[in-house]
C-alpha cells in the first residue's frame, strides 16, 4: 500500500514539475499583428486551401489544420521561433496551436478573433 502510495505522489510531483515547464499559447492582437507582419515572421494560416485562397494576413503560409499532413508540414517550421498562428475565428489555431507546443513548439501566438476578427478591424 505505501508503494501505491509514494508512485502516486511521485507521478503528481512530476506532472505538477512537467505541466510548469510547458510554455502557454500566447494572444495576439490585431493591432500587434499588423505591426509585426512587415517583418519576416513566422505566421500560420491553418484554414483551408480554398479559405486561404480567398484572402490571409500578409505572406502567411497555408498549412491546413484538418489536412492528413499537418504535422508534417508544420514540423518544418523553426520550433525556436515565434509562430503567429491564425484561422477563420480563433478555434482551429488554438487547436493547431495545441499540436504544435505537444510536439516542441515553444513560441507561440495566436489571434483570438481570427481572419474575421482582422477584417473587421483592418476596414475600421
């Protein structure tokens, strides 16, 4: 019983140490965004092909969160970077972005309102 004891205690101090060391998915605004696009970033646009065809943010690239390859295709990204991540209205980046930090992300920005979010501010 004591053993069962001491694992159980051992494997929550490990999950406690584990779960600090991962870093958070950061929020990124529009405003932020556009001031950082005019540099060479990393930016995700994780919607379809299609979506992506009918507009995205500056020289994103087009990496598909529902397509087979993804984690392929984005594990050819510089996990040391910062990635900006966007979909249509925030709910596939923060899933992508999910992924992305299990599989050694350690950078990475997410804008909540998504390519819907950003039009309506971009037009304001």
């Amino acid at each position: 019983m004591i053993k069962i004891i001491i694992v159980f205690i051992c494997t929550c101090l490990t999950l406690g140490v584990s779960a600090q060391q991962l870093p958070s998915v950061k929020k990124i605004e529009v405003a932020s965004l556009r001031k950082k696009i005019v540099r060479n970033i990393q930016l995700v646009d994780v919607r379809t092909p299609k979506e992506y065809n009918e507009g995205r943010i500056g020289n994103a690239i087009n990496i598909d969160f529902n397509a087979p390859d993804f984690e392929a295709n984005i594990q050819k990204l510089n996990k040391n970077k910062r990635v900006y991540i966007y979909c249509r209205t925030g709910n596939r980046s923060v899933k992508a972005s999910e992924k992305m930090r299990a599989l050694g992300f350690r950078k990475l920005y997410v804008l909540p309102v998504g390519m819907e979010g950003w039009k309506k501010e971009v037009s304001n």
